[in-house]
C-alpha cells in the first residue's frame, strides 16, 4: 500500500510540473466536459464527488478556527508558459502553516476569468498558490484580482512570460508576498486540482479581500492563457469554513 501511495503522489508532481502526454484543454473537443473521455487517468474529472472550483455561498459557511501562518520570500526560479497557463516555480524556501502542518511553496498560476466565485460572482483573474507538504498533500491558495490600478509585482511577471508554448526561462526576485491581500481572512474548502488528473483531497484556502490589477494586465495574460476557468463543480454537501 506504502509504494501505491507514493507513485500516486509522484503522478500529482508529475501533473503539476510537467505537460501531461493527452493534450486537454479549454475548448469543445478537449475542454473541462471532455477531460475524463481524453484519458483513463482523467476519469476523476467526472466521478469525483469533491471537485474544484466552487461557488462560494457566504450564507452557508461554518466558523474555522484554523491560523494561516504565511511565510513568503521572493525565491521564484523560473517561469513557463504551460500552454494552459503562465506559472512560477519557487524554490521552496517560502511556507505556509495551517491546521498544524506545514507546507511549502512550490509553484504559482493564473488562471482568467476566475474559477472559483463568491455567491455567484466572478472575478476577472485568479492567483492559485500550489503548495505541498512533506508527505505529499496539497494545499492551494486561491486570489482574487478586480480591475482597478496597475499592480508592479504582476507587472514584472507578465513581461518575462516566454513567447513559446511550454517554453521556460529564469526568472528570480519575484516578491510573492505583493500578490497578496494585507489580510488573511479566507474561505477553506476540500477539493481537488482543477485540472487534469482532478486529483482529490486538496485543502483550498480562497482569500476574502482581493487585489487589484489593470485592464491591460488582465488583457495580456488573457491573450496568452486564453479563457482557462473550469466551470464550477457541485459542493455534494461540503462544508466551507471561513474566518476573517
């Protein structure tokens, strides 16, 4: 049981770092409502019973009494243009702490419009930070951004995405501490990637407040990344947790 459970974590590694071999994506003949007919390993994306995203019903929400400890450096290393999104590796000298477990920060992506919505609403741009504890769980970090003022941080990314589907090239300094809100108030969840293979038992902290980035820097992820949102997935009697 030991060696299945590490060669289903290494296959989750796998999926989050590297193109996977059946090529899904956005559209009608490979988008979200095909992902599970793509490939074997994809069937979670249809029969998993706690899939991500989620609309966010504040009215139904439970009080955590869970801390969200963030502990950030600016350690990216590189940046790729995954084809389905733009994404930063980090070296993993950022952390977070949460439930009494730790993890580390092991790469950021974009993702517009938002795919997860809070009662109902969309947000032109989400931030996911992936992280990954000693044991192999995951836990993501969901941001949102509204149109408004020019943010720097994003800036720096967007100019140094490279021009090339699945191309990567160096890319240091990041500080992923700007792309986040002052407060850490959030909305927590068990899900699962949202992306082919859908893997289950992901712990999801989506933060209240949110950032703001401008017209022309949503624009020019968007043309890159082109609309890469799943569509949001039944809650099947989750509950979401929130604490301000």
């Amino acid at each position: 049981m030991k060696t299945l459970a590490l060669v289903i974590k290494l296959g989750i590694i796998f999926s989050l770092n590297t193109a996977l071999s059946t090529d899904w994506g956005y559209n009608q003949t490979n988008g979200p409502e095909k992902w599970a007919e793509l490939d074997d390993s994809y069937k979670k994306c249809s029969t998993g019973k706690s899939q991500s995203p989620i609309n966010i019903n504040t009215q139904i929400t439970k009080p955590s009494k869970d801390k969200l400890a963030i502990k950030y450096y600016a350690d990216s290393t590189h940046i790729i243009n995954t084809k389905h999104s733009v994404k930063l590796n980090f070296a993993k000298q950022s952390s977070i702490s949460f439930n009494k477990n730790n993890y580390k920060l092991i790469q950021a992506h974009f993702h517009t419009p938002s795919e997860n919505k809070i009662n109902n609403k969309s947000f032109p741009l989400e931030l996911h930070l992936v992280h990954q504890d000693n044991k192999g769980n995951l836990l993501v970090i969901g941001v949102f951004f509204n149109e408004g003022n020019f943010h720097n941080e994003l800036h720096k990314i967007i100019t140094n995405i490279p021009s090339g589907k699945y191309e990567t090239k160096p890319l240091k300094n990041i500080n992923i501490k700007q792309l986040l809100p002052e407060k850490n108030g959030y909305f927590s969840f068990t899900g699962s990637l949202t992306t082919p293979p859908c893997t289950e038992n992901v712990q999801w902290l989506v933060l209240k407040d949110q950032l703001q980035a401008s017209k022309e820097q949503i624009h020019a992820l968007n043309k890159i990344m082109q609309n890469n949102a799943r569509s949001i997935q039944p809650l099947n009697h989750r509950t979401i947790y929130s604490i301000d």
